[in-house]
C-alpha cells in the first residue's frame, strides 16, 4: 500500500486528540505510509479563502478547510444532525427533512472531494469516516478519482424501513456503493443495509460476499472498533486519574459507586437511566446511604433545540430523584454537565462498581470496554450494558439490559452491585480477553486488509 489518505469531519491536527479510538488508529498509518489527513478546520467564515491550511506533524500531511456559516448550518447542523443523526438512531420522530440543506451537504462532499483528489497520486488508498461523507466516495469518483476508497461508519445504521423516510435515501445508497469498501460497527448495521441494498435497489448477494448493485460491486462487512487497552490501563493508572480517584472517593465516604459517562445525546438514553436509578432507590431502601450515583454528560450541539429540551428534562430528573431520595449527608445523583479528561474518567472507572452504559442506539460504545480495562483484576466492577449498543455482540458477559424497561435496569444494577466477587471476576476476564484481542490495530488492520484487494495490481 502506498499513502493512507483519511477523510472525516474533525481530524486530530490538535495532538491532545490523539490519545484514543479513531485517532489511534488512523494516526499510526498516517505516520507509517506519510498519509495525509483532510477535514474541516474548526473555523466558521463568511466566505471561502482560496485556499487551504496545510502542514505537517511527524510526518504526516494535515489539509484542512474551512467551513463558511451557510455550510456549517446547512450541511453540519441541519442535515448531518437534523436528518441522518436522529434517522440513524432510531428517532424519525427528531428528524427535520430539508431538501435545501441536503443539496448543500452534497455541495461540501463535492468540495472536500475535490480538495482531496487534486493531491492524491495512483498508489493511494483513502479512508473516509462517518455520516458526514456519506457521499464522500461518489464524489471522489466524480472528481475522477478510480482508486481503493474505504468508508466506515461510526454510528448505527436503520432498517429500511426507517431509512426509507430519507427523501433522498437512494441517492444515499447509491452513492455509497461507490465506495469499494463499506464497514459497519456491528452485524445489525450491516444487515440493515443490505437488506435495503436487495430489497430496494435489485442488489444481490455474491459468493465472495461482495454485493452486485447498481452496476458496480461492493464488499459490506462490520468491523467492530475496539480500543487501545494497554493505553487506557495506562491512563487508568496515571497520576491524573489517582488525583480524580482520590477526589471523589473523599465524597464518597466508602459508598458503592456507579457511574456514567456519555455525550449529553437523546441517543443515550440518559432520562430513562435516570428513571432507572430512582426506581433502584424506590425497591431498595437498604441501599439509601449506601450507594452514589454519578453521571457525567458533558453537552453538545447546545444549538440544537432537542439537546437543549434534554438538559432540561435531566435537570429536572436529578433534582426529583436527589428530592425524594437524598439526606443532608447524602446525594444519590451526582449529575455532572461537564468534561473531563481521558485520564480523570479513567481514574473513576477504575474504583467504580457499576459501570452504566445504556444507549438507546448505538454504533459501538467505546465506554464500555474502556471501563472493563480500567478495573481492578482482583476486586472488578460489573458493566451493565444496552442490548441496542453494538458493544452488546460481542460483550455478552456484561450485565445485557433493554433501557426501555427502567426496572429491568434497576434489577440489573442491584444485581451487579450484589454480585459476588468469583462472578464478578469471572464476567470481567472473559470481557477483558474480548477487549484486547479485537483492539483497535485488529479493527485498523481487518479493514485496510479487505480494502487491499480493491487496489489495481
């Protein structure tokens, strides 16, 4: 393989986002091939500069451009977020249909597309990331790009039915197939599309796998993305992560503890964990005193007008539950709409019981094995986990629960926080062994494997 070249919205041009999951991943190949790294620079404009920001770090090329404010409400805000967001979850109930702002998502793949072709050379394989590009591979070949081009996608994909509910959504697919490679975080994801691909569009499923559809082949497969486990055990043991472990166990007062980390995202399902956590409290009055809870959901996209309605909705969630609940020397709920640095999350995991991971939808859930690495082999948590997060095909030795059903949950945390010490350690080395043999260099390297064949001898 000559150079990697990557694709995707955010890129890790700033080196504090290198530390984990995708940048990982891409950054080594970035640095092994002398690959470049194209995306949005961060910065809004009122009009495109003639150029680009170009530079490099240990070798590696970043190409960044700028967005102007039409295209970040547009292609950003509205379709990214307004329409394959909430579709791709689950929610067409959020999903704000806008035939304007899909001709300017496809106006930003074309950009960036000619952006990146304009630098690419014959040896070239290109990795495009996420629903932002979901166009990105046609555009490329319109730019008159023929070589190996890869996309993963890093969120859920729907059934057809749900996809169907896109104005545009074979336009979607068609231009998907351009790629040579499509990834899926899980099975589900996978079998969704296809299933879209045979039932709507006369795709059929070849010997090798492939699928045959719109005049061109394809090769569908899920790639389920992992983590760097011994960098996170690392982090978890850093003197960050003892300083935030010794923080919050002084609040803690010997209490059990169980905690939560997520984006502040409708998708995570946080009101129902909410509601799960006061009716642990409603069954089990022994356990008042006894057991903290935290959640940390740091916001994003403030300017979307759902995200703002959730922080209300858990605003007023925490506040009913530490009510009813809580006693002058105790806060059952510890809601914290802040970040917090890899490092400090990895401390409180690292002495946390309870490890909630409760998505409504999602595409893998990087959390969740995060937290089984950040444990205590002689003395682990126990993680309870969504059905509906792609983590859940391969983690079947968490505590598996529908967050649908808040006392299913509740159930399921009182069963993990009473759990002995023999099933808690042996729940957690058959998770840890899953973690560390499909880590992120096997998710890396079982991709750019299938896209080898793609590439012209």
């Amino acid at each position: 393989m000559g150079r990697l070249i990557a694709i995707s919205n955010r890129t890790a041009a700033d080196p504090k986002a290198r530390a984990g999951g995708l940048a990982v991943a891409v950054w080594e190949s970035l640095k092994a091939t002398g690959g470049s790294w194209f995306g949005w620079s961060g910065e809004l404009v009122d009009e495109l500069p003639r150029g680009t920001s170009v530079f490099r770090d240990e070798g590696v090329e970043f190409v960044l451009t700028d967005l102007t404010h039409d295209e970040h409400e547009a292609y950003y805000l509205n379709y990214a977020n307004r329409v394959i967001w909430p579709v791709f979850h689950y929610r067409l109930d959020l999903a704000s249909f806008d035939s304007e702002a899909f001709s300017v998502y496809s106006a930003v793949n074309q950009r960036i597309a000619n952006l990146v072709a304009d630098r690419l050379t014959a040896t070239d394989t290109v990795w495009v990331h996420d629903y932002h590009f979901l166009l990105m591979g046609d555009a490329l070949r319109h730019a008159g790009w023929e070589g190996p081009t890869g996309f993963f996608l890093h969120i859920p994909f729907p059934p057809p039915e749900m996809f169907r509910a896109i104005p545009e959504h074979h336009w979607i697919a068609r231009a998907l197939c351009a790629y040579s490679v499509i990834g899926f975080q899980s099975e589900g994801d996978r079998s969704n599309f296809v299933r879209y691909l045979v039932d709507d569009c006369g795709g059929e499923v070849l010997a090798d796998g492939r699928i045959a559809v719109f005049g061109t082949t394809t090769r569908i497969a899920a790639y389920p993305i992992g983590i760097d486990p011994q960098g996170f055990i690392k982090a978890a043991h850093s003197p960050e992560a003892d300083r935030a472990a010794e923080r919050i166990s002084r609040f803690l007062g010997g209490r059990e503890f169980v905690i939560g980390v997520d984006r502040m995202d409708y998708s995570k399902g946080l009101p129902q964990r909410f509601e799960a956590v006061g009716q642990l409290f409603d069954d089990h009055p022994e356990l008042h005193g006894k057991v903290s809870v935290t959640q940390i959901a740091p916001p994003s996209r403030s300017k979307v007008e759902e995200y703002q309605e959730l922080r209300l909705e858990l605003d007023q969630l925490a506040g009913r539950i530490n009510g009813d609940h809580g006693d002058l020397d105790w806060i059952p709920l510890r809601y914290l709409a802040r970040s917090y640095t890899r490092e400090e999350l990895a401390g409180l995991f690292r002495i946390a019981r309870v490890g909630l991971v409760t998505p409504l939808r999602d595409g893998m859930n990087l959390v969740a094995k995060e937290f089984i690495m950040a444990q205590d082999d002689e003395d682990p948590g126990v993680l309870v986990l969504s059905q509906f997060a792609g983590a859940a095909e391969q983690m079947k030795d968490a505590l598996i629960v529908n967050p649908h059903d808040r006392n299913k949950v509740a159930d399921a945390i009182h069963q993990a926080l009473t759990m002995s010490l023999e099933e808690r350690q042996e729940r957690w080395r058959k998770l840890r062994d899953i973690v560390c043999e499909k880590d992120i260099s096997w998710w890396r390297n079982r991709f750019l494997q299938d896209l080898q064949p793609a590439i012209p001898a």
